[in-house]
C-alpha cells in the first residue's frame, strides 16, 4: 500500500471521460487531483498517458501548491489588463472620407427659413423653438419637442 498521496495516473479514455465539454475541457480542480498544475503545461494529456502506461503514479497538488502562482498569474493579468486599457493602441487606420455621391437629376431640397421661430414652453420648463414651414403638418411625424 502507498503511504504517501499519489493515485495511479489515469488513463486516456479516464482523461477524455472527465472532460467538461467535447471539445475538451477540464477544471482546475479536476487536474490538479492528477498532478497537472493551472494552466496545464504543452503536452499534459500525452504524459499522462505515457505514466499510465508505464503504470507510475501521480500525485495530487493541493490548493496550497499551487495557489501563490495562481494568485501571481492573476495579478499579473489584471495589470496587463489595466496597461491595455490605458494605452490602447489604434488596429488599423480609419477609411479615408469620401465626398458624399450626390446624383445630378435629383435637385437638392429647397429649404426657406424666412418665417420667423416660434418659442414653445416644455412641461419640464425648457424651450423649443418651432419654424413654420409653410407645409401641412405631417399627421405621421411627432413634433420635434416630443
């Protein structure tokens, strides 16, 4: 019998029936009951397999072990974080202006600003200035201050 906390390392088709999704995932508890730190390192699965096959054991890393580099990765991160917001750098150029593509059969709209505005009070107090265009009010458009 082992005295020490190790555990025979799984096998592959143990590894694949742990995952959390089908394209493979795991959780951090999940590989650190067989020895893989967070983020599991290149390659983890393939030495797995390989210390299964040779029959080896693994041993088990406690949340102790591993929590001062989860905690530094994290720190780090967040500051990465913060220096890309602080900084951030422009992807690409924006498109040059273009000149708006105005047909030559469609005369421009004539607009008359001769009447003179008209101020209406708001509820809330405020003002709105109204300009009689000489038109019929459109019964589908709201008035302006609405």
């Amino acid at each position: 019998m082992h005295e020490d906390r190790s555990v025979p390392a799984p096998s592959p088709e143990e590894v694949t029936a742990a995952s959390t999704s089908a394209s493979g995932a795991w959780t951090a508890k999940q590989l650190r009951q067989w020895g893989v730190p967070w983020p599991p390192p290149k390659g983890w699965r393939q030495e797995l397999a390989r210390k299964h096959a040779s029959g080896e054991r693994v041993v088990p890393l406690r949340w102790s072990d591993v929590e001062a580099d989860h905690m530094a990765r994290r720190k780090a991160d967040r500051e990465a974080s913060r220096e890309e917001a602080a900084d951030p750098e422009p992807t690409s150029a924006p498109p040059p202006m273009r000149d708006p593509v105005i047909s030559p059969d469609v005369p421009a709209p004539a607009v008359v600003f001769d009447a003179p505005a008209t101020p209406h009070t708001c509820r809330s107090g405020g003002t709105v200035w109204v300009r009689d265009t000489g038109q019929p009010p459109d019964p589908e458009d709201p008035p302006p201050w609405l």
